[in-house]
C-alpha cells in the first residue's frame, strides 16, 4: 500500500515533470512560428527573382502545379521541412500552408501596417 507521503513525493515529481513539459512545449511553439513566419519572410523575397522559386521547386522533386495561380505554400513548406504528402505529417503540411495564406492575405490586404522591414528569422 502507498503512503500518503509516497503520493505526495510522487505528486511533487509530476508536478515538475508538468512544468518542464509545459515549458518544452512553449518553446517549440515558439519556434514554429518564427520558422514559419522566417518561410513567409524568405518567400517574399524568393519571389522578386524571376522563376527563382520554380527552379528551387524543381531541383528539390516539388512539381510547379497551381491551376488556378493562386500560391497554396505547400510546396515551401515541403521544401522547408521536408513533409510528404503521403506520410502522417500530411495534416500539418495542410495547416501551416493554411497559416501561411491567411498570413499572406493580411499582409496583402493590409500593406501600409507592415512597412516596416522585418528581417527574415532563421532562429540563431
């Protein structure tokens, strides 16, 4: 039978556990959206150089499909962190691109507020 003060050490431990958790998970978030605004950023200035982007695309297997011209950002995103979509990481591929256009249209939409030059991220 477990003592009241085993519990009690026990509850100490998964509380510390919690809180590095907690922490580990913070950070990587933290991560995520500085690489992922880092892509948008590198993108924006990927797309000035005439075809850059679809030669990048082509020389790492990234076929150049849009049909209807409108920039999906999954295949920067495949470019970046190597995700497939025929692995269990299609799900993500398909929400950062979500993010990616949504963070696409508010800076298209709204110019004037993001002026101000931001340098591109690269986590260093």
């Amino acid at each position: 039978m477990t003592t009241k003060q085993e519990l009690l050490t026990k509850l100490d431990e998964l509380k510390g556990v919690a809180a590095e958790g907690t922490a580990a998970y913070q950070r990587s978030r933290d991560y995520l959206y500085k690489a992922l605004v880092g892509t948008y950023l590198w993108w924006l200035e990927a797309k000035k150089i005439d075809n850059f982007l679809d030669e990048v695309y082509r020389e790492n297997g990234l076929a150049v499909n849009d049909r209807d011209n409108n920039e999906k950002f999954t295949r920067i995103i495949r470019l970046i962190w190597n995700l497939d979509w025929t692995t269990k990481n299609a799900p993500k591929l398909q929400q950062w691109s979500y993010v990616l256009r949504e963070l696409d249209k508010e800076y298209t939409q709204n110019k004037a507020a993001y002026k101000t030059a931001a340098p591109i991220v690269t986590g260093k």
